[in-house]
C-alpha cells in the first residue's frame, strides 16, 4: 500500500499541481516544491477525498515541512 501511496500522492502534485513529476518527487517538501499554505490546504483536502480520512490538525501543521515519502506513513496509519 505505501507504494500506491506515493504514487498517488506524486499524481495529486503532478495533475493539481502542475508540478514536475520527477524522480526525485518523493523526496521533496511541498514547500521545497514551491507550494505555499493554500496549495498544501488543497493537497490536503485532495488527500480527504481521494482516501476519504480524516488528516489530524498536527500532520495539517507540518505537512510543508514533511516529504511525500514521510507522508505515507501517516496515511498508512490513518487508514489502519
């Protein structure tokens, strides 16, 4: 399931986004991606949808400063 992870959350960045969907994607910060506070908001709301879960505010709060890749393992654990 991580990889199914990380591959949608690639695509979510690459087809919102716009952003490049490069090899190196997953070890990228939204921020280092160049997303400000409304993006990751949206990518947030993308990730609720897509997973229907519900993100903890804390993970909300550092998700500019958390990799793609360091995201799965939250998504793992909320989807239990």
């Amino acid at each position: 399931m991580d990889a199914e992870f990380l591959s949608d959350l690639k695509n979510i960045v690459f087809e919102k986004f716009q952003i490049d969907n490069s090899e190196d994607l997953e070890n990228q910060t939204l921020s280092s991606l160049g997303m400000d506070s409304l993006d990751a908001l949206d990518f947030i709301y993308q990730v609720r949808e897509k997973y229907d879960l519900n993100i903890p505010k804390d993970i909300e709060n550092n998700i500019m400063s958390l990799s793609l890749k360091d995201f799965v393992p939250y998504l793992t654990r909320l989807q239990g």
